[in-house]
C-alpha cells in the first residue's frame, strides 16, 4: 500500500503543478483523477478485504491518525487567508472538523482506561466521519466547476494547486479510510485495544 502512495503523492504533484485540475470545464472535471481513485480503492479494500481491515488494522493508529486533521484545518485557514478557498471551509465558516483532531488523543485515552467502550469509540468514528463529508461536501459544491453551489465570490481553486492537492488526493481518502476500517473493525466484534 506504501509503494501506491508514493507513486501517487508525486503524480498529484506533477499534475497539479501543470495545471491539470485548474482546467475546471471538463465534464467530467478534471478533479475526479485526484479524489475518484482513492475513493475506489477504499471501497474495494471495504468489500473486498475487508477480513484483512478487520484483523490487521489497528484501532490506536486508525484513531490517532485523525490527530492530523488539526494540521489541515490551520492550512485550510491559511488557504482562505490567501485567497484561495472560501470562508466556509475553515473552522471560521462552516468546517468544525477541526474537532476530530482535537477529541483522537482524549477519545483514544478514554477507550485505553475503559471509560469509552467499542460502541463509544464506534460513535465517535461516525460522528467524525459525518465531519468529513461536510467539508468534502462544502469543498466540492465550493469549486469552480459546473456542480458549484457556494462561494462564487471566492471559490475553492487552492486545493487544485501544487502540494495542497494532497489534502483531496491523499490525506482525506487516508482519513475516510482510518473510519472505514476502524467502523468495520468496531462493528465486526473482533477487537483488540492495540
């Protein structure tokens, strides 16, 4: 999985630094190459193997991995500061995903000293989940392309540039998989607090 994420990271690079996904009038966009595979790749790894999610993943990792979403919320905003997406996708706006990365290491403590149990953590991932698909959501309808729907005065073109399409590329499909995984493991009953 390591050896498709580092030849994928580069290729979003290069593509966005050519410009690639500013060519927003394409039907259909440009940008469904950057966030269309790894959406496929998650639900094949959910159908597919899922056997293999549920026995090898671990919970602390696919929990503690959300502590990153604290780095992207302050890019976001630095990103809005800049001009280049819209009010509504940071903390400021509409955006309180900033909220998961703060709860990960408090909800991982609480699960490890048995004061959260599976449903707890279980209920945590899809509240945090529901999260993500709302500034996915305010992300895509933000962008200048043919679906947009806000922000006209200062649409979403910065997660479209060189390395900032890494966000869309590749740490939101990292993340929706961490609550993929971590659900599935959650809801199967196979659980270890590894």
């Amino acid at each position: 999985m390591w050896l498709l994420a580092l030849t994928w990271m580069p290729l979003q690079i290069l593509l966005s630094t050519n410009g690639f996904y500013l060519d927003t009038t394409s039907m259909p966009p440009h940008f469904a190459l950057a966030i269309g595979p790894p959406l496929i790749f998650i639900v094949y790894l959910a159908l597919f193997q899922r056997r293999m999610l549920i026995t090898t993943s671990s919970l602390k990792n696919l929990t503690l991995l959300h502590t990153v979403r604290i780095a992207v919320e302050l890019v976001l905003f630095l990103l809005f500061q800049m001009g280049e997406i819209p009010q509504l996708m940071t903390f400021e706006g509409s955006n309180p995903d900033i909220l998961s990365g703060i709860t990960a290491p408090l909800v991982w403590l609480a699960y490890r000293k048995g004061l959260v149990g599976n449903r707890g953590l279980l209920v945590w991932n899809i509240i945090c989940l529901g999260l993500l698909l709302n500034i996915v959501v305010r992300a895509i309808l933000s962008a200048p392309t043919p679906f947009q729907q806000f922000a006209f005065d200062q649409p979403n073109t910065g997660l479209f540039k060189a390395p900032y399409v890494l966000l869309p590329a590749f740490i939101v499909p990292a993340v929706l998989f961490s609550h993929v995984a971590a659900i599935l493991k959650l809801s199967s009953g196979v659980v270890t607090t590894r």
